[in-house]
C-alpha cells in the first residue's frame, strides 16, 4: 500500500522551507511512514481528541517537537 500525501495550498511548503536540514531529514523519514506502512505507530501518527477524522503528525528533533495536522480520504 503506498498513500498519496496532498498539501493544502502552500501551508506546509512555507513551513518545511523555514526547518533546519536535520528536521527536515526526520519529517521526510515520518512522511515515508505515513505513504508506505498499513499501521503507523501512534508516536508518529495519532488522532486528534474531539475532531472526528483529524490526526496529528509528530516530529520530535532534539528537544522541539513539530505538529502537522492532516486527514485521511477514502484511507488514503
């Protein structure tokens, strides 16, 4: 199974061009996570309590932690 990821407008580019290379190392490590393993670990990849079909992408580099929100459609 590999998901297709899909930014919404320039919000995530805008984002990911301001990170550090090693952050940005990580987000596309957890991202090739996302596209290619049927069950994510929850480290990576949890749902949003209250928000029916919303998640949260974790990154943790050093001692920040990163947060990306996305969904899911039709599981992909």
């Amino acid at each position: 199974m590999v998901r297709q990821i899909i930014f919404h407008g320039n919000y995530f580019i805008d984002f990911y061009k301001e990170l550090d290379l090693k952050v940005k190392e990580k987000v596309k490590y957890v991202l090739e996570l996302i596209k290619q393993v049927d069950r994510v670990p929850e480290k990576f990849l949890s749902p949003i309590t209250g928000y029916d079909g919303l998640f949260e992408v974790r990154i943790e580099y050093q001692s920040n932690i990163y947060r990306i929100f996305c969904c899911f459609d039709e599981e992909n």
